[in-house]
C-alpha cells in the first residue's frame, strides 16, 4: 500500500533499523544481552513521541532470519527479552492507543511467544492513535518469496489469472499489505546499509543513516531526524519542479 500523500512533510510511516545494542553494551564492559535491554526499554519513549512528531505509523526491525547465526545464547536471550516485553508493555500500549502488528514468519518462533503476539495484536486491535509494527524473524527476501508462493497459490486455484499479476498485486500477499509503505527509514550506529529491511515497500523510502547506537536515540534525535525529512524533495521517479 503506497503512502499517496508524496508533498508531506512529515512522515507518516517510519521504519527503524534499531542496530548498535551490542556495542552499546560492549563500550560499557558488559553483555550484549545488556544492550539489548537497553534498547527494548528505548521503544516506548520513541513510540510515545510519534504523535507530537505526526507519525502514525512505526515500524522496527527486531530479530532478523539472518539473525539464528548468533550464539544460541544470545538468541534464546532475545526471545526471553521479547516474552518479557510484551508482558511488561501490554496493558501500556492497549491504554495508550497503540495498534500492535508483528510481521516475519512466526513457524521458528516457540508457541508461548506466538501466542503473547496473538494475544497482544487482538488485544489492540481497535486502536489507531499510533501503528506499531515489531518485525520479528523477518526478512525482505523471505517476505517475497513467502508472498509469492501465497499467489502462485492462489493462481493454481483459479483465484487469480497470471496475466493480471502486476506489481500492484504482489503486494497485496506481504506481511506489510495493510500498512502504507514506508516514507522514512532509519538506521542507527553508523552502517550504511539496509540488511534485507523492506525490501518491496521502501523502493522509494528516504533513508537516514547516523552514527548514534540505538539505547542512545532518544526522541529527541528522533525529532531532529523527523525535521531532517521535511527538508527533502520526493520525486518519486519524476522529476523537479
């Protein structure tokens, strides 16, 4: 789903690649499970300056497919932390209006943590003053490939004719298909790169690379990144007038 409004200058939809936990944590002598933590804990406040700062929706990559190569005690660390977080944020993000969608292929997650997502998504369903989107085994090249087999699926069923495949169909079998795609994309600790992130729906996102390691992006770097945005003249393709 495209975002239409192309001469906004504040981003409805932004995307966060929340990277820099480890070293945060490994400047400081401790575990990275630490910074993890850190950065679990720096979510809500990002998330509770979306409203002033006019972002309706908010996406975070949280666990990537790639990232099963860490150290199984590293990662059975994270799912712990997500457990945890869910429960702790839960009534929080209900009370505050907060719609919680998680996106990425749930079949490697364990089933108590699928089912604190289940409960939490249908817990607030009804909300709609802030998106939230936590991507959680996911990964752009999966996205597609699953996408794909959903309507060559449906095209082996007679629900869809091959000829009309198009781009504007595609997009309608991704994790993403209820939510606009994103304007702005932001990466924290200084890498350059966009790690297998949305890879359909930001063809045209704006990106923001900074140095900052994400247990240090307060809102208030958020908000300069925000501001930062509004400077910038999306073409989409076209060119300048």
């Amino acid at each position: 789903m495209k975002n239409l409004n192309k001469n906004s200058k504040t981003p409805n939809h932004v995307a966060i690649i929340m990277d820099g936990n480890g070293r945060w944590a490994q400047a400081r002598r401790r575990p990275r499970l630490f910074g993890h933590r850190a950065g679990a804990a720096r979510i809500r406040e990002i998330l509770e300056s979306c409203p002033k700062l006019g972002v309706k929706y908010l996406t975070v990559f949280a666990f990537s497919t790639e990232n099963w190569k860490r150290t199984q005690a590293e990662v059975a660390g994270l799912m712990s932390l997500f457990e945890k977080y869910i429960r702790k944020e839960a009534a929080n993000l209900k009370d505050n209006g907060v719609r919680v969608r998680f996106i990425g292929d749930r079949i490697r997650l364990e089933d108590k943590l699928v089912d604190l997502m289940d409960d939490l998504e249908l817990m607030t369903q009804d909300n709609d003053l802030v998106h939230l989107t936590v991507a959680i085994n996911y990964g752009g090249r999966d996205e597609v490939a699953r996408a794909t087999r959903r309507l060559a699926r449906d095209v082996e069923l007679k629900k869809l004719s091959a000829k009309d495949v198009n781009e504007e169909t595609l997009p309608k079998y991704l994790d993403t298909h209820v939510l606009p795609d994103p304007d702005l994309v932001i990466r924290t600790s200084g890498e350059a790169r966009i790690s297998n992130f949305l890879l359909w729906q930001s063809a045209y996102s704006e990106y923001e690379f900074i140095d900052t390691l994400w247990p240090d992006f307060t809102s208030e770097v958020f908000a300069k990144v925000v501001a930062s945005y509004s400077q910038r003249s999306r073409r989409f393709g076209g060119a300048s007038v």
